[in-house]
C-alpha cells in the first residue's frame, strides 16, 4: 500500500509539478524505504467512517505505476489561466474547502510572511474562510522556521498547546486538522509525523498549490505530506493575498532558494536551489499593490540581488553583471538573463511615490549599477543590509562566505562613497565551529569600526545536512556563545547609538505606520533607513494644499525633525504632511 500511495503522489507532481527526475528518485526511494517525501501516510488511531472507506477503496484502485509514466512522457509547460484536474483519487468536490475557516500563524523571516499570503490565497480560491480566532479554526495550520535549534523548539511547543485543542474538540464539530508549513516540515518531515500524530498536514515551501488535495486526504483520516523540492516553482501566477489589510507596506518574492552553500546555513536543504520569476510577473504583482494604495514593496529573496531572469530565449543575451570587487561566489557564474539592477530599475518605475526596498542581499552581488541606481533613484531607500557573520578572515573562510574582513570592509567604504547618507544594517554568528577568543575580538572591532544602524545578531546553532554538520566541530561551549553574544550586542547598540544620533537636527521622511505601541498619543513611522521614528499625534499643514490643517493617517508620508536617537529608536516632532516627490526638497 506504501508503494502505490507514492506512485499516486509522485505521479500527480509528475503531471502538476515540475520536478519529474527528483519525482522519480522520490519514488525509488519511496519503494524501497517507504520514504515520506511525499506520500500518505495511515494513523491507526482515527476510526473510518463510510466517506473515508470510500476514499480509501478509491485509493487503492487508483492509477498504476504505467498510467503516471505515460502521463509524464510528454510534460508541457502549465500555463497559469489552466485549471488543474483533480488527482484520479479525488472527487473536484472533495478539493473544495466547503467554508471550513483556517488559521494562520507565521514564525521567522519576511520570506515566511509572503509564504502565509501565497497559501492562503490558494486555499482561499479552493473555498476556505480565513479566521484570527483559534478557537473557532477547523484547520491550523504554522508557517514554520528551520534557521536556529530555538525557532524549532517554539513550533514544538506550540504543537504541544494545540495538542489539548484538538483533544477537547466536540464531536459535534468538523475533526480540527493540523498542518506544518514551510522549512521546519522540509527539514524534519518524519520526525513530525511519528513524534506528533496530531499533526494531519505537512508542506514544504515548493508544495503550497498543493494543499487543498493535503486537506482533502487529510479529512479522510489520513495524514498528508508533500516535502518535494522544485527547481522552477515561484509562484510567479499566484497574486498573495495581504494579511493585513491597514498594511501600508507588502513584500514581494522575486526569487527563491540559494545556491551559496555557507557553510553553517540550512536554507538550501529547506528552500532549494535558486529560481528567479519572471520580471513581468514581478512587474504586474508591484502595480496591483500600487493601486491598492500601499507606499512601500520590499522585494524579497534568500540571495535577492542574485536574482536572475532567464525565462525568455531574448534574455540570454544580457550582459553579465559582475560581483562585488574582490569577492567570489562558492557555485558556477550563471550567464545571461535580466539581473537585479534591471529588475530594480524597472520595479522603481512604476510608481514614483512608493518606497522599493529589498532583503535579503549577499555582499558579493553589489556591482557599481546597482550602487549607483540606488543613489539616483529617490523612490529606492538608501538602506542595505550588508551579512557580515563575522569580523575575522579564518572564519569567514571556514564559514565559506566568498570574502575576507578586508574586502567586506573596502565595499562598505565604497557603498558609503556611492550612496551618501547611506543606512546600514548587518547579521552576525557568535560562537561558529572553531572561533577562537580572538577571531571574536575582530568581529568585535568590526562593530565598531563600520557603526551599523541596524544589527541582527544571534548565537551559532549547528543544523543537520549542512556543511559545517559534516565536516566541522561545534566546539564552542553554549556559555561562551552566550557571552560573546552578549558583547557583541552591547557593542552594536553603543555604536548604533552614536550612527543614529547624526541624524538629530536633521528632518527626515517618514511614512505613517499607526500608533506607537506605547502611547497612543503617539503615531509610528519608518525613515527611509528602515528606523522607526516616533512622534506626537498632532496637526499639520498639508503642503500639497497650503492652508489645510490634519493629522497624519497610515500610508501618509511626513516630514518628521528629529530631537533625540536611541540604538533602534529615533524620536521627534511632525512638521508637515508631503509627498516623496516634494520631500526632496527638504530632506
């Protein structure tokens, strides 16, 4: 039964999905070890009613090991207008949500964020209801994150918590189904389902089209997993549905997977290789966000300025962008196709009052046209987030960033040439395999001799299938982790302090988030390097009509002069509601 049910599930990515090589591997590999890439899998625990005997008996008579691979002999390229058939398992009914209300929750990073908007969008045009009340929820389900051991142990216990949910729930209602989304389900998938039987659903990042079929299986007593990874899905043809509808702000996924290999990193093991969308798709996406009003995009990606758009035969001919001076790139120069200073450029273009942003770059894909189309272009912020890891050469080698101190330090001084004003942020790892006392020491007086705005800094926490799990020690103790963590976030809030604090005196553009959470006299904005600015709710003039006297709304753009900075914070006084293009005038 194991090794039908994996030919029905490869057979169905081999005609709805992309990947038919790793679906036949998936397969092979399903056959001989059971495999749960992609596959159902029976929970003795649940009782079959007639429905799911139904289900069950159609299951087993569905296609045969030769029926998907005549299917797959010829694929053709989907296009995104098609509607899919069901699988040949399925009713078309029993794919549709029949107004059961799901609920959302996300964990980790803004590609996490687009990831909620992309799935529900999907279930949302399959018949689901979205709810933000839990108690009222027939399906739950997590967007998870692989990144650190903790980001982890938060969705264990989590699931723990809604363990008793589900346990309490009447019999009178829909069965309450739980599903793992995103890294967390790609990395541990059988760990998931043999240690929480309560979990119904799992999804890697590549699987969100197909979740309705999971739910569906699901509601027969089934557990469901699609872990596959796609070397082309993005996407691209799904419109992501806003999960905050005050929002003034969205982001923007124009590329996914990294090919970078770090050594310490786990997203090309949960994310996959790089893909990038088309431009167009990217394009049409940015001018329906325009119209609904919102002022700001971040465009987003694992390695976002590696993006590269090779989906036309034309785009091949582009010519290729260099990286940054005196960086290297651990995988093969790709040629050809439309890169990041085009897409930037195009994406500013659409509309002059909407603020362009993007994360998450890599410091070897800065060449001079995109430095220098930041600095032209007053819709783009004059913000980078600039991945340091560490301030020492002998880790940044063992780490396999593609770049010594001494080559992150020159580009620094030459984005800062480039982009004057220019805001800075940074991550940075305490405790990697092998960091000596002294290696922490130079991360240290890397801190303070670049002053970053903004930092992100955590302690090493060493993940399964990466390299440094194969070839390197973690031999860092956690108590010297945690002190030098704790120094290295001391020393980034004195010297962000003293970054933040040139811009007291100055008057600077703000766009209008809503009210502090501290005081609701207050209103909240970001500057245009990505700081929060906080400042008293008040009347204004109104520069595009002399006289008008009002308050500032989300979405509105004001001139804000700043009295006072702090390491994230900085605070000051309205003095007038403008537009982007008039604020250059007095910024």
């Amino acid at each position: 039964m194991h090794s039908l049910q994996c030919v029905l599930q490869v057979q169905r990515s081999l005609r709805w999905g992309p990947m038919a090589s790793v679906s036949w591997l998936s397969l092979r590999m399903c056959m001989a070890h059971s495999s749960l890439s992609s596959t159902t899998c029976p929970n003795p625990e649940r009782q079959e009613d007639g429905a799911r005997k139904d289900f069950s008996s159609r299951l087993a008579t569905g296609p045969t090991l030769q029926y998907f691979l005549r299917s797959a002999s010829a694929p053709q390229e989907k296009l995104s207008s098609e509607v899919e058939d069901p699988p040949p398992y399925l009713m078309m009914d029993e794919l549709l949500g029949r107004q059961r209300k799901v609920y959302l929750e996300t964990y980790g990073c803004q590609m996490n964020v687009n990831d909620t908007e992309i799935a529900w969008s999907i279930l949302q045009k399959s018949g689901y209801l979205r709810t933000s009340n839990l108690q009222e929820a027939d399906v739950i389900l997590l967007v998870t994150c692989s990144i650190r051991e903790k980001a982890e142990q938060t969705i264990w216990n989590r699931l723990h918590q809604l363990k008793a949910l589900k346990t309490r729930r009447l019999r009178s209602r829909v069965p309450l189904r739980i599903g793992i989304l995103g890294c967390m389900a790609e990395r541990l998938k059988e760990e998931i389902l043999n240690r929480e039987k309560m979990v119904d659903v799992l999804a890697g990042p590549d699987a969100y089209r197909d979740l309705p079929r999971l739910l569906a299986v699901a509601e027969s007593g089934q557990q469901a997993a699609n872990v596959l990874l796609s070397l082309d899905e993005t996407y691209a043809d799904v419109m992501p549905v806003q999960t905050s509808p005050s929002a003034t702000s969205a982001f923007v996924s124009i590329m996914r997977g990294c090919d970078n290999m770090c050594t310490y990193c786990i997203v090309p093991f949960t994310r996959g290789r790089e893909r990038s969308r088309p431009v167009a798709s990217i394009l049409e996406e940015v001018r329906k966000l325009s119209e609904q009003g919102l002022k700001e995009v971040t465009l987003l990606g694992q390695n976002v300025n590696s993006f590269r758009d090779s989906s036309e035969v034309q785009f091949n001919s582009a010519v290729s962008t260099n990286l940054s001076r005196g960086f290297t790139a651990n995988c093969k120069t790709k040629q050809g196709g439309l890169r990041f200073a085009h897409l930037l450029d195009q994406v500013s273009r659409v509309d002059p009052e909407m603020r362009i942003r993007f994360t998450s770059p890599h410091p070897k894909d800065f060449p001079d046209e995109v430095l220098q189309l930041i600095h032209e272009r007053d819709n783009i912020c004059k913000q980078i987030h600039l991945p340091a890891q560490s301030g020492s050469s002998r880790v940044l080698e063992a780490m396999r960033r593609g770049y010594s101190r001494e080559a992150y330090v020159a580009l620094v001084h030459h984005i800062r040439e480039s982009i004057p004003g220019v805001s800075l942020s940074s991550d940075f790892i305490a405790g990697f395999c092998g960091e000596t006392e002294e290696d922490h020491v130079q991360t240290v007086s890397l801190l303070r001799e670049v002053q970053y705005n903004m930092g992100f800094l955590f302690a090493y926490s060493m993940r399964q299938k990466t390299r440094a799990y194969h070839r390197l020690k973690d031999d860092v103790p956690e108590e010297v982790k945690l002190r030098r963590l704790e120094e290295l976030i001391t020393v980034f809030r004195e010297e962000a302090t003293k970054a933040n604090q040139t811009a007291v005196g100055c008057t600077q553009l703000v766009l209008v988030e809503g009210l502090s959470k501290r005081s609701a006299a207050d209103l909240c904005g970001r500057n245009d390097g990505n700081l929060k600015v906080i400042f008293p709710d008040a009347e204004m003039e109104d520069v595009s009509n002399p006289g008008l006297r009002v308050r500032a709304q989300p979405g509105d753009y004001v001139l804000v002069q700043i009295t006072s900075a702090g390491s994230q914070t900085l605070k000051g006084h309205v003095l007038c509601r403008t537009t982007l293009k008039d604020s250059s005038a007095y910024c």
